[in-house]
C-alpha cells in the first residue's frame, strides 16, 4: 500500500510541476506580447508625431 501511495504522490507533485511550468509559459507568452504591441505603438506614435512636423 505504501507503493501505491508514493506513485500517487508522485503523481501529485509531477501535476504541481507541470502546472507551474504551464503558468510560466502563460506568463512568458504574455509578456512578450505586451512588450510587441508596446514597441508597435510607440512606433506608431513616432510616425504620427513625424508626419505632424512636416509643413
């Protein structure tokens, strides 16, 4: 019984881990498209303020 109870905690923490790798990559993937659209704005903005100086 003390077998069957060590792989079902085993189990668990492989779940755990794997949780917590999924939620990183969530986080990473998050993060890098926010970084874009930040970068795609400020591009943006950097357009808009040059056409506006042109007479």
């Amino acid at each position: 019984m003390s077998t069957v109870r060590k792989f079902s905690e085993q189990e668990r923490n492989y779940h755990k881990y794997q949780a917590r790798q999924n939620f990183l990559r969530e986080q990473q993937t998050i993060q890098g498209e926010l970084k874009q659209a930040v970068e795609e704005k400020e591009a943006a903005l950097k357009a808009l303020e040059a056409l506006a100086e042109k007479p």
